[in-house]
C-alpha cells in the first residue's frame, strides 16, 4: 500500500460568518483531500499587507495519499465551491475562505505554482502560532530553525490571538477507549490497508500478519493436499506468537493496538484446507490456544464479493494467490459468517466494502469512520 503523506493547511476567512466557513472548510478537507488529524485552536488575526476586517485562522494537520499538486488543485475548488473568487492581480484582499499549503511532509518544492515550505511560513504570526500548537516538533529544512525559533525571529508585529477551541473531525470517533481492534475479511478484503491508514490516522500500534515469510504458502497453492496441514500449523504457531507478544509488550506511546487479523480466522481457513481427519486434530490444538488468547474488543468484518475479491487479488499481483479461485473465496467467506454468527459475546461490526475503494477515495474512508463511530456510539 502507498505510504500516506503528512500535509499541513493554514485556513483563513474574514468575509461572512468566519466561525463558520472554517468549520464548512474543515469538514470538505476532511470529506475530499485527507483526513484531518489534528486542529488548531481559533486565532483571530490583524489582516496581512492590506486594510480590512480582522480574519480568523487556524492550521490543520491532515494525512492524504494524494501528490501535492493534486492536494493544492483540490483546495483551489474547494475555495471555488465555498465562493471565494481568486484575485488574477494577485493583490491581498477580503475572502470568504483561505486555503495555504504550508508543509507537504519534509519536502521542498518549488514550482510555477507551488513553493513548499510556504515561502512566507516565517513571516506569518497567523501561520506560526496555531502551527506551533499542532506540529510544534517541525523544523524548517531550509532556514533550519524550530517553529519556536521562527516565532522567535519572527518581525510580524500585528495582532494574532487564540479565542476558542475548534473541534477536530476525528474527537467523535474515539477509539482510544479501546485496547484491541481486529480487522478481518476474505483474501484481498482490503485488510492491511484500512489498519494501516487507522493507525496513522490514530496513534495505534500496528499488528500485521506475517503471511508473505511463511515458507509453506508458495508450496501450498501448488500442491494443497500435502502442504495444507504444515501451512496451518505454522500460520497458528506464529498468530498465537505475533498476538501474544505485541499485547504482552504494549506501546506506552500508542493509544491502542490494531491488528489485520484474528487468530479465529487459523480454525476458519483450516476447515476449507484440511483433510477431515487433519482437521480434528488441528482443532484439538487450536482449542487450546484460543482460551488463552484475549479477544478484541471491537471486531470489523470487512464484507466484498467474490469477484471484486479475485480483481483486487490479480491487481496486487502475488504469484502464488493467481491461481486462487471463487469457489475457494466463497467457502472462505462463509467460514467467516459462521464464526461471526456463532459469537454472541463478539463485538462486531460488519461492512460491505464491495463497492467502495477506501484507499483512493477519500469519502469511502471517512464512510468505514463513520461506521465505526456509530457502531461505538450504540
């Protein structure tokens, strides 16, 4: 999966209700550009270079997979959308809402339509204090100076006050009052993904299944009946292994651990794979281990059809998985509905994804939050 890109934003507006547009602008950032992970505190600012009402501002933290151009193209209509009207003189004026590109993870770009670190970043008190508050760790690669410093060195002398506290898209979500989330689905579900990009959107440790270092599962697929039943002994061994100790040895500086995987899923591939007398002596084994095992506290079953499961599984492109087809991906899903049925003490929460890409569109990411935040909230 693409690594997600760290951007910062500055937001302005001294035209209209200012509260407003910048609540208004948050939400479409959030909704079509990233997800916005943190929010300043409101400041309200003398305006810059030019006569006119006061402006409120703040700066967002937000986490896209989109290239920067991509980014500042997606503001501009954003801005457009909201009624702002750009200046083709280029002259300062009133608007309704402001959008900078201040920082686009530690790059430096400079083109004919974008300079990143924002070249006057250091001249702006309105840019550099509600920075300091959400990425005060940053350091300018060019001047090599801490914001603190820039603040410090700063010759802006107008007027810039904190007055309120703004809320941030991901305050209702909150998943920090949880220790263990397991995110499980078919082969190709999109698994992996949607754990990663949560974990970066929430401060959570990763547990990722280390299936691609298991040296049974090329063999497997060439000849299922004779590697099947050392394949699922060692996939349990090590999820028994992985689990055990990731919980044992929880991350002080993470809020919770969120894992691609749960060990049940061992029992439901081993009923698809094994040869009847294999699989009761398995269960015997994996009986005893899943007492032992903690159960999550929240478990996401990412539903999707069959075909877009063999479309997502030829697009990754594993050799190995090529071969696989979907009467193997049917009976595996329905091994998961069955488990999922038979847990009255499990909490789960089931999401069809068949017909969203959680990782390319923005609102398809926010719709799985938003569903989690409901299933919280019950």
């Amino acid at each position: 999966m693409n690594s997600q890109h760290q951007i910062l934003l500055s937001i302005g507006s001294n035209l209209g209700n200012r509260l407003e547009n910048i609540e208004q602008c948050i939400r479409f950032l959030h909704l079509e550009v990233g997800t916005v992970v943190k929010v300043s505190s409101l400041f309200e600012s003398d305006s810059w270079g030019f006569d006119s009402d006061s402006f409120y501002n703040c700066a967002i933290l937000i986490h896209t997979h989109k290239k920067a151009q991509k980014v500042l193209k997606r503001c501009l209509q954003i801005e457009k959308k909201m009624g702002r009207t750009r200046n083709l003189s280029h002259q300062y004026q009133a608007r309704i809402i402001d959008i900078d590109l201040i920082l686009f993870d530690d790059e430096v770009i400079v083109s004919d339509s974008l300079q990143i670190p924002h070249k006057h970043l250091q001249d702006r008190k309105f840019v550099l204090l509600p920075m300091k508050e959400i990425f005060g760790q940053w350091k300018h690669p060019i001047l090599n100076q801490s914001v603190a410093e820039l603040i410090t060195t700063c010759e802006d002398q107008t007027s810039c006050v904190m007055i309120s506290k703004l809320e941030s898209p991901l305050q209702k979500i909150t998943l920090e009052q949880l220790n263990y989330i397991a995110i499980e689905g078919n082969i190709g579900a999109g698994k992996t993904t949607l754990a990663t990009k949560i974990a970066d959107d929430f401060n959570a440790k990763t547990v990722l299944e280390r299936f691609a270092d298991n040296p049974f599962l090329p063999k497997f697929y060439k000849d299922q009946n004779r590697f099947a039943f050392p394949l699922e002994m060692s996939f349990l061994a090590d999820r028994y292994q992985q689990i055990s100790d990731d919980l044992a040895q929880f991350d002080l500086f993470k809020d919770f651990l969120i894992a691609d995987y749960h060990i049940f899923k061992s029992l439901i591939f081993a009923k698809v794979t094994l040869a009847e007398d294999e699989f009761r002596l398995y269960k015997t084994l994996f009986d005893i281990i899943y007492k032992e095992m903690p159960k999550p506290d929240l478990y996401i079953y990412l539903y999707q059809n069959s075909e877009r499961l063999l479309q997502n599984i030829k697009r990754r492109g594993r050799s190995y998985e090529q071969e696989i087809d979907a009467a193997y991906l049917e009976k595996i899903n329905n091994g998961y509905l069955d488990y999922i049925k038979s847990q009255k003490d499990l909490n789960v929460l089931i999401i069809d994804v068949s017909h969203v890409d959680f990782l390319k569109n923005q609102e398809d990411y926010i719709y799985i939050l938003n569903e989690i935040e409901k299933k919280l909230g019950q």
